[in-house]
C-alpha cells in the first residue's frame, strides 16, 4: 500500500499535528494485519471481535522520532 500522509510529512518535512499532540495514536503496519488475519483464519473458532495494536505513541514523540532519523527539524503548521 501507498504510505498515507496525515499528520507528519516525513518526505515534505512539515507537521500540522492537531491540538497538544500528547494524546496516544497507535500506528499499524498493513503487513503486520495481514500476518494478524492469516492466523485468525486458520484457528477453528475466533472470538467475534479480535482486536490488533501495533505501535502506541503521541504525535509529539513521533514527530521527535522523525526528526531523529531524518536529522533535522520538520516545521510545524
């Protein structure tokens, strides 16, 4: 899949991250649902709601993730 840009363009380096950015997100990689639905579908019985999490950060600590890697600062809108 096409990576989706929401709050944190990474390859633009800008953020527009709504309010404090302090609230938990959680981030999960469509592979890691793949792998998630291929093992419920092949248990004999599932409980009806199934539930996966990948990654619990706040905006802020991603942002701050991002900068790290990239090596400089992203601007904030």
């Amino acid at each position: 899949m096409t990576p989706a840009t929401t709050f944190i363009d990474i390859a633009n380096d800008v953020a527009a991250i709504p309010g404090t950015g302090d609230t938990p997100v959680t981030f999960t990689h469509t592979a890691d649902v793949a792998r998630y639905v291929v093992a419920l579908l092949q248990k004999e019985s599932w409980d009806p709601i199934s539930y996966i999490v990948g990654d619990r950060v706040t905006m802020n600590q991603f942002l701050r993730l991002a900068e790290a890697a990239k090596g400089k600062w992203l601007s904030c809108k």
